[in-house]
C-alpha cells in the first residue's frame, strides 16, 4: 500500500464533561459477555449538548442477572436496567426489552467523573435517576 498522508498530528483523544446533566444519544449497542462470561450489553453514548466539540462518548454496561448471581444482586441489577430504559424510553414490558431498541435511543441524565484505577484517566459515567413509581 502507498503512503496515507491524512492530518495524524490532528487527532486527539476525547475529554470529559463536567459532570452535570446531558442530552444523551445511544449511537452503539452491542450484545455479548463479560470477563466472567455473563450476558451483558456494553452501550456507546453519544453526549448532545455538551458545549465541548472533542466531549468523549460515555460508555455503559448493561449487566444482565443468571442464575449465578448472588441473590443481594439481583435487584440491584434489575433496577439499573430498568432506570436505564426508562431514561432513555426504550420500551419494556415485565419479561424484558429487545436490545436492537437501544440504538437511537435518547434521554436526560447526570453524569458524573471517575477516576479509573489502572490508568489514572477521568470517564464520564451515567448515574441514572431513581425510578418515579
């Protein structure tokens, strides 16, 4: 293959966003498994209004219960799914949703900062509101 010349001193890495609450825009949902092997869905997020053009996606993990899952856990798990789709209005029913619902999905959300521990950067995180029932 020839020489590529494209603009490489260009590219940059994306920042986070001062935690506070966003529009929201699912624009990757992909089924698979953990590290463990259980179910999981791992979800890209597009930030809308960020006001910052280089604002890094957010990524979040949708972790499914099975029969592995120690029984203080399983609600846990459950509630996060469930505030996750209700924030975003992807519709649901008592047995479950359709994961090809994600994508295109939007919504309102805080976001807050995390430090990652291996390699010391600052991500963006959903906390996800508490269910209104």
């Amino acid at each position: 293959m020839p020489y590529i010349s494209v603009a490489l001193d260009d590219a940059k890495e994306g920042e986070p966003v001062p935690e506070g609450e966003y529009e929201l825009r699912i624009v990757k949902a992909e089924d698979g498994e953990s590290k463990k092997g259980n179910p999981m869905t791992t979800v890209m997020i597009r930030i809308e209004n960020a006001g910052i053009p280089n604002a890094a996606p957010v990524r979040h993990w949708i972790t499914y219960p099975t029969a592995q899952t120690p029984a203080d856990q399983v609600n846990m798990r459950l509630l996060d799914i469930k505030r996750f789709l209700v924030c975003f209005g992807i519709p649901f029913d008592g047995h479950g949703f359709d994961s090809a619902d994600l994508e295109g999905a939007t919504g309102r959300c805080m976001l807050t900062q995390e430090q990652n521990e291996e390699n010391g950067e600052i991500y963006n995180r959903l906390r996800l509101p508490r269910l209104k029932e």
